[in-house]
C-alpha cells in the first residue's frame, strides 16, 4: 500500500525536523521520498505598488472619489 502525503512542518532553529505519520502504516521497513520546499511568506496583494503612482497626480487628486466615480459609470452601464 502505497500513501503519498503532504504536511506542511516547521523545521526546528537546530535546523531538525520531527515527522510522525498517523496513517495507520503497517510495522516494516518503508520507502520515504522527501521533498523540502520553502513556504513563501504570504503579502498584502499590491504591496510594493503602495503609492508608486502618487507623484503622476496632483497632491490635491483624491484615488477614492476617482475610483468611486469610474464604478458607478460602470455599474451604469452593466444596468
């Protein structure tokens, strides 16, 4: 019987990492293949866009009112 897993593991500051299986595997000897693949940190969507764009407008440019009234136009037209 062959069981393919993914558990996702902190590897300790030692750099060890503990791995109990609790698939009901039988007592033997056994084949393990293991892959060690870094989790990406998850970011804030569009975090490095975060006021890139702020010196192509007027210091005075409201974005919400901007992005408000592009909506509502559109939502007009899908009406």
């Amino acid at each position: 019987m062959m069981k393919t897993m993914t558990l996702e593991l902190e590897i300790a500051a030692d750099g060890s990492l503990r791995l109990d299986v609790p698939f009901g595997l039988p007592p033997g000897k056994a084949e393990v293949v293991l892959v060690v693949r870094p989790l990406l940190q998850p970011q804030p969507p569009f975090a490095s866009l975060a006021g890139a764009w702020q010196a192509y407008f007027p210091a005075d440019f409201d974005t919400m009112a901007a992005l408000r009234e592009i909506r509502q136009e559109w939502e007009g037209e899908w009406d």
